[in-house]
C-alpha cells in the first residue's frame, strides 16, 4: 500500500507519520516534494491508516511485482540529468567511446572526436568482468582517474561499469554514471547499495532475465532510495550463433508502457559485430529508446577488449546522422 | 562445385554437359540466361571438367552450408515479382490483412480499405496450424477460392499460408504467394515440392531456427529450381513472457549481408499485442527489411484468431505514413 | 464436455446419440468398451444432454488444454502392442538399430546381433529429414522393404521415421511403428492422418516444444482416433554447445503424471555423442521412461549419418545391463 | 604454459623460479607437493624456461579456456574434505536441509532427522538473494551463528549461501562450505575472494551458463588458489513452464570427462516441485554425480521461501534408500 504525502506536509508530520509506522515492515520514500511517502509492505487497514497518519495526499495499491519503477507509481516520464545533459521523456542521448580505457592518449582522442560529433557522454571500461580469469581485466582505478581528468577538460560525462562494492567509493567519486554489467544484473548487493547513491546507475538487461526480472533489478535501486537509473538493453542469449548476443527491441515499447525509466540500446554488444551496429542501432532508435550507447574506437583492430564489435568515427558521423534524421520524422 | 555456363550456350551444348554429369551426383540449375549451369555435389578434378564440359562461363566454390541462396551464387539482390509489384532490391511492400479469411463481406472490406492506403498484397489463411485440435483450423479451400475473387475484382495480390503438400495444385492456383509457416519451416517435404512450382514462396522462419537453419530450408526451395523465396522473420521463441516472441532485428542486415534473398518482417506474431506492432514495424524497417506483413482488422476483438495481434485501419494507415517517412529519409 | 457411453450401450443407441449431436461440434471417440462416448467442444446445457442423449456412464469436463491424453480421460496408463511386444504400463523396450538404413547386411548384422542382446524393436531410418539438401535424405522405400523382410526373419518390429503424407501407406504396410520426427512434430497435417490409423505412433518432442505443446500434438493424433502413441524425449535446444541437445529428464515424470501415455527416451539425438549414450539412458531409466530408443553401429565410423553418436554392440550390451540392474531394484 | 616442479624442490629453488618469472605474466601455484608450478599466461621460448627454471618436473600446454579445472591439469578426481567428509572420487554426499535457516528449533529438528538418516552435511540459507526486493530476504549473520551452534552438537557440516564480498570474514567462520548460488556464478570479484580461502566452495550453474562458462567460473577460484570447488547443476532455464528449470544431466558425464572437481545435483531448484525431486535425484545420481542437495522440510507448506519444491522427511528417506541400491548395482 503506498500512501503518498500531500505537497506542503510539515517535517514534524512526516516525523510522527514514520514513528507510527515503524512497527510495520515498511520503506518510507523521499523523491521530491511530489512524491514522498511510505510504502507499507504488510496488509494495514485503511482506517487504521487515515486515523493514525496525517496529510494523505492518495493512497494506491501496485498489483505488480515491480513498485517504484511502474507507471502506477509514476505516471510521467523520468528524466535523468547528468550534469546539465538529460536522457528519457523525449531526451536523447548518444553515448560512445572505447570498451576499455586502454590509455591517455587513445582515450583522449576518442572522447574528442565524439564530443565533436556531438556526444556529450563518454563511456570507457576500468574494470572489466570477463568469462576467462586470462582476459584482460581493465587497468582499474587508475584509468577512473585519468578518464575523470581528460572528461572535465572536454567537458563530458562518464560512463564506466562497477563490478565490486568494494569500488562504490571509488565510483562516487570519479564517475558521472555508475554501469551495472549483465553479468552483475542480480547482484542484488550491489544495487542495494548503488540505491543509497543520488548518482545516476546504468542498469544493463541480464543475458537471459526477463523483463520482469530487469524491472525488479531496477526496483531493489530505486526502493532503495536512488530514482535515477536507465536501463539498458544489450542484447539477450539465443540460439543463434551468427551473432553473439540478439538485440531485443520490442523490451524498448513494453517499458516504456509499464514503466517511466528511460531505456537505451547498446547495439554493439548486443551484434557482437561493427556491421550491424548502424541497423541496431537505427532499429533501437525508431522503436523508441532514449538514447544508444555504442563502442568507438580509433583503430578498432588495436583495441584490448571487443575490437571486433567497434566502430570507426566515420562510420559513428553517419549513424549520428541517420540517428537525427528518424527521430526527426518520427518524434 | 559450380559450373556457370556462358550466356550465349547452346541448348545441345547444355544436353551434352548435362549428360557428361549425370553420373555424378549433381544439380541442374537454370534461372535465366546469365545464372544457369551444374552445381556438382561431389569432387570432381578441374582438368575433367574443363575437358569434358563446355561453354564454362566460370567455376567457383561456395564454402557455406547454403549454397543458391549465398551472395556468392549471386551478388546482386533478388527481386521477386509478384504480378507488377516488386520485392526486395529496394522494393518496399506492406502486406496486410487478417489473421484468418472469415467471410467474403469482411475480408472484402479489410482488403479494399488496405487498397486504399497503397497496400498492394493481402493476406488471409485459409488453413490454419493452430497448436491445439480444437482451435479454429480455418476455412479451408472455399476461403482460397473468395480471396481471390475479391483480389482480383480489387487487383491486389493475395498470400495465405499452406499446411500440406496436398493442397500445393490448390494454392498454385489461386494464391499469389504461398506461404510456408514457422511450424512447417523444416517440413522438408514441403519445402521440396514448393521448389518446383515458379510462384512466389515466403518462408517464415522457425520459432526456434538459426540464421543458417532458415537459410537451409530456403536452400531446399531454391535448389530444386524456385529462386522465388521472400524470407519472413516473425520473431523467434524466447524466455519472455510478455510478448509472444521475440522480434530478432539482427536478422536482417545478418541475411542481406550473406544472401540476395529479400526479407520482410511480420510484427504481428513477433509481439503478439497490437500495442508493439508499429514500433517493431519500424524498428524492422530501419534495419533494412524489404516489407512488413501485419494483421489487420476492423474490428479484432471479433477475429477469430489472433484478434489481440491485430491492428485497426487508423493505426495501420499512422504506421504506415511513419515507415514511409523513415525509408525517405534512410534509403 | 466428455460424455462416456455405457458399457452395454447399443449400436442403435449411439447412432442416436450421435445423429443428435450432428449439429453440434463434436468429436465420437471409440476406444473400446469401457472408453466410447463424445466429446462436445461446445457448450450444451447438461439438461439438455441427460434428456436426448441416453446410454450415459458418466459425464465429465476436462480444463486442460490437452484432453484425450490426459489422465483425467483415462487414469491407468496406456500400453502399446507391437506385436506381441508392449510398452508402458510398466513395460520397457530397449529400442536399437542403425540410425539410417544402409544395405542389407549391415542392417542384419546389427538387427540379429541386438536381437541377441533382448532387443524386439529395431530402429532405421529410410526417409531422412537433413537440415541441409546435400546431406543424405536416405535410401527410401526400398529401405522399407528391406528392413520388412529382415525384420521378419528374426521376428523382431521395425521402427522408422515418417517425413510426407505420401508415405503414409507405405509405412502403414512396412513397419511396425510410425515415427514423426522433431521437425514434424507441428506437422498437424501429418498428425491427423496418422489418428486415421491403428498403428502405434511414435512421437518425438519438437527442438524447442514445452511439455503442452508436446502432449497437444499426441492430442491431435488421439482425438482423431489413435490412441497408440509413445512420446519419445529426444533433448531440447539450449545454449550448450558441447552436446548436440540438452535431456530433458524432467519430462519422464511429469508427462507420467498428468498424461496416460508411454514416454521414452532417445539418449544418442539428445547428447550427440557416443559416450553420454549410457549415462543420459540410465538417467532416463531412473528417472521412470518406459523404454529407450538408441543408435547402434558396428562399425560407426562408418555410418552414413550420425556415427559419431552410435554405439558399438559392447557398450550397447554393458548398458543394457545396467538398465536391467536399475530396473529391478527400483521397479 | 604450466611448468611443474619437481616433488623435491626446495624453497630457495621456488623463490628463484618465482623471481625469474616476476617480469613476466604468470601464476605460482601450489596445490600440494605434486601441484606445485608456474603458469606463464604468455609465450615465453621453451630454452629460456628450461636454463632459467630449475626442478622442472615437466611442462605442459593446455589449450583449453580453462586451465586448472582441466583433466589435462589433474587427471585423478579432486576429492573435497569437508571435516571428515569427502565428496568426490568415488565419495558420495547427501546434503538436506531448510531452504531458509528460520528458528533454532525448526533447523534442529531437520538437522537431527537428517543425520539420522546418515546425512552429515546440511543446508540452509541465511541470505537469500531473491528475485524481488519484497520477498524474504533471510535472517543474516545471526541464522549462522545458530546453525553453527546446532551443527557442532549434532556433528555435522554446514552449506551456506553468501551474497556479498562483505561477508566473505563471516563465512570463513562460521560455515564448512561456502555457496555461490545461480546469480552470482559470473560475480568475478566475488570469485576471485573465495579462491584466497581453503574452504570448500560449492558452486552453481548460472540459469543460462554454458558448461565452458561454469567451468571458467570454477576456473577464477581455483586459480587463486583454492582447489575445493564443488559443482552444483541445479537445472539451467529453458522454454519449459510446468518446472521451475530444466534439469541438464548431460552435464554430469561432460563435467566428469573434461575437470576433476565433484559435480553434485540440486533436483529442488531444478524442478521447483516436491514430486519431481526424487526422479530427478535419481536421474542425476545414475548420471554419475558425486552427491545431491536437497531442500527438506517438516512443514513445507509453513517454509519462508521454497515450500513447494521441499520434500517431506519420509520421502527423503525412501529417496535415499533408492540413491543407495542405484549406486550398489552401478557404482
């Protein structure tokens, strides 16, 4: 049962609002003056309710699984803000850059030439979660430090995945946007934590979870008290073998239906293949996501982790291009 | 082994090759002057060849498991004529109508209104393979015999899909293209006979079919001498529970890399909810199909199959404008 | 609505019943004595019934999918006759042989040998369903004719797999049960007229089918007349790429529980590898299958298709054991 | 490269040899006097090995993406001592008990009932990482300080999930063998941890890991340096929704032949019913596993989380006493 507080409750109602609840199993929220209130998760009576607690703007119940992330908690769209760039509720962003931060230099040219191209939001791997303990596993903190230096001088936003809460200080820190992988979609420890944050967390689709479960994967951040998440959509595991992962667009409408968290597509992984980024990325964009997030690379040949799925900057400019061109006639 | 002869061969020529081969385990192949020849399945030395067979224009290997459908039989894109309206090579079609053929009035109706919006070929079934005995099977071979009344007092085409090699001399007669279903995609049998026949196949994929187990049964239809093969990707079996299938866009930028088959896109049975058939339509088109088909009706929650896949004319004429705007502005 | 006619009911009493429902939606089944009556698919009020229909045991509704199968229409567990061999109903058959049929003496050869070992049954294919054209498609029906004449030789019943409605007469004299394959399984076609005979029918679960879709296409089969089916799990697709399927062992248990039908197990199309035979066939045995249908070879590495998953004729004879060991002390 | 030393290398020697290699990539491991050795993960010429390397053993290459796991690594079965109890290499473990620790009293009865029937390991969870933030999410560190308590009364080892690198201290003490459960199966970091422990870890197949996967997961423990993994099939995700998973037995034998580390059965969550726990443990244990673990309770319908597929006290013992007859007339 959600009970929402009127706009201009006082402190000290919210206060004895809490004291009486807290014999119950209950979560009380905080996401703006519009939206604060308690979410009881056991069955009260609603006059038990309207006698014991003071300023009730509505009470509703949400018979889904997933609570806060639903369009019943939540009509409107959420609009996520990194820095003043915006994704979600009409808010498109393109987001690219290396797999892995390799060194200063590369980085630096990369994140540029997109800024360039008008990307405002650079992602670069620091830690890398792979399936063999042999792969290269990113160069760590250091590559968080030198991306952070090299964004504040152009000017851009970083995006880098976390795979340890033990790194959830170092992420805070340096940071802009905090990736959770697929491998770590139920790490449910993690997103705990990642919920006590304000930063914003990049949630990505889990290689064979379900969209209920990607939903309830976002719920344990924002029930947890952090709103601003945007999921991401890279791909599930099927039986085909052309391809490493495939591109799931109809999850882009079915979300945005029951949910009001932005969703992006990440095409490169979820191709596997620099040739088919371009379609899946197009195919993403006209299904309605809110922005891409795609590998770039100078000389993908050269690149320590996912060359084969990197695109050059030429090839990034036209996609760009096309990517405006739909949205315009279609948005 | 292929043996490609020169244009210019003679037809006593032809009779001499083929009867050098005929020892051999072989395949005859003719589709029009500049692609004709033997595709030879065993190993035989090159210096034979060239002694015995003659009129070579050129002899290539095609190491794929596919071999007329590959782009290295033939780099240029098929197009298949449907009467005078064209698919693939850059010819768009929007194919729609009902799931089933219900009455001469309905169907008459649902296909002049799609007339009306530019829609050249209609669908409707006939038989229907429906996975429990006791859902409706269809109308049988009456409903053939009316839809195509109505196509051609309409002039548009007319595709419904076959479930048995019994029904080949029917459908032969009175549909434009014949249609092979996801269930039937590896009826082999089928597949073999449909080779035969000159008339326009498409071929949906399997729910559960890889990129080169589709192309394989296309491969059976070609090989035996039909080159009329419109592939159909209409969403493949995933874990979700939210949409019927899943649409796999990767598909078709996949096939239009490897064969010079055209590919179009069924939305309808992809997401089994009317509310995702437009994104997924365009998210098709942006990915470079060469046609949609979707289930039209005027009044689906009437259907007697698949109603809550279906789309009304209003939405289906919005979807439409849209996919025409985006085909503008990307090709 | 399932109306079981009495025992002693007369032919004149149910050509009554049966002119009366004419005008109804309705199946008349006739399983022998204790299992005759209709199956109305549509609704009619039980006055109604009890008024015009007479000669009535018992009236019940099933409220699954599948209804003929299930063990709410029959509640002791179905056992086929092959001969004088059965299976189900705590009857095992170890089902060996050839995976295709090559020539007559090497299909002797391991018919006589496995004869030796206690096997009744032997498997050979002589229509193959290759998921390439250029793979062999088998010998045909000379094969049938053969495999006939050797079977009665040495007393034992022919198993073969089934790929056109063409053949259906063919198979119905050569051999002893029909088998329809994985790709067939959604072949309604074929399932119906395969109810129109008396032979048993072996069914083999599609690729990627769920337990439901499985039993409803042995539904098609039964409510059209034929009760002879014997399930066979083959291995369903998964993301494994070190086994050619995945076994499913699950299914043993719960097709037993809810359905009357005998299920058995293919453990060389389930694995793909000679040396998982014997393990994934114990496990099926434990786990309660009525029988096991394996490829064996005397010489597999020289089969015309699968060797690399037949067994030799030692290893068929130690597992053999085994099975009878599991069998007598769990059974 | 794995260069081995010789049994009876002294310090000095391993220091020099460790020194030497600093420079390059490399791993020291030590799995007792014959298992000690280098791995060089990049190419470093044979005779620079051989004149700088002392008490070589032998060197070997192992191309498989796992290393240490590998047959070609161990050849004989790794046999896990869990106190006196040895799971692996012939030695068979029954492991039972409570889904959730929920009360002292409740864990005691279980446990005693168990040991009774000669179980000596038990399970029980006190973090539970739930698919829903609103589902039960365990008692915590104090269900372990308990089960301890009752454990070291009654004689018996302790199986416990851990969620997070943070209570990595907490396991350590408190519980004989630490579980990584499904959805932290690609939790790298939290790999990396445990492979710094001696005690035994058991760890589960991911919902949709290939065995390559599972065995590189093992891989990241052990080669940190921790031997003791126990694999755990608990039936992986599939298209099938009358179970809760697919059982996949196939990867007993495929686990057996390629690793030397144990493979135990969870037939509870592979099929999420009581009544398919038994065929499945059965199924698993003909397969060739070295133990199961099954969730028991004395009142599954009163259990926290998992009532359904819990299993009743007496049906675990006519459980057991099948598994004991299967593997006297197998094993």
């Amino acid at each position: 049962m959600f009970i929402f507080f009127k706009e201009n409750i006082s402190c000290e109602c919210i206060e004895r609002n809490i004291e009486f609840v807290s014999k119950f199993n209950y979560i009380n929220f905080d996401f703006g003056k519009e939206k604060r209130g308690i979410y009881l998760l056991q069955d009260v009576s609603k006059e038990i309710i309207q006698e014991k607690i003071s300023g009730i703007d509505k009470i509703i119940e949400i018979n889904k699984p997933y609570k806060f992330v639903s369009r019943e908690f939540k009509n409107e769209d959420t609009v996520i803000n990194v820095g003043d760039f915006k994704i979600g509720g009409g808010n498109f962003q393109k987001i690219g850059g290396p797999c892995s931060f390799e060194n200063e230099n590369i980085f630096r040219n990369i994140a540029a030439t997109l800024k360039n191209f008008g990307v405002n939001i650079i992602r670069g791997g620091a830690f890398k979660p792979r399936t063999s303990p042999y792969f290269f596993q990113g160069i760590g903190e250091n590559a968080l430090k030198v991306m952070r230096k090299v964004a504040d001088e152009l000017n851009v936003k970083i995006v880098s995945e976390i795979v340890s809460i033990d790194h959830i200080d170092l992420f805070n820190e340096y940071v802009d946007i905090i990736q959770v992988g697929t491998r770590n979609m139920q790490n449910y420890e993690l997103l705990k934590h990642l919920g006590k944050l304000k930063k914003p967390i990049l949630l990505k689709r889990g290689l064979s979870a379900t969209v209920e479960e990607f939903l309830l994967s976002a719920e344990y951040i924002v029930s947890n008290g952090n709103m601003n998440v945007i999921l991401c959509e890279r791909g599930i595991r099927t039986f085909e073998k052309m391809t490493r992962n495939t591109l799931d667009v109809s999850v882009i409408p079915l979300v945005k239906k029951i949910s009001h968290l932005p969703i992006i597509v990440d095409p490169s992984h979820a191709s596997g293949s620099y040739d088919l980024v371009e379609p899946l990325a197009l195919a993403g964009v006209s299904a309605g996501c809110d922005g891409i997030m795609v590998e770039v690379h100078d000389e993908p040949e050269k690149a320590l982790s996912d060359g084969n799925q990197s695109i050059k900057f030429k090839r990034f400019k036209e996609m760009s291009c096309k990517i405006d061109k739909i949205r315009e006639v279609l948005f």
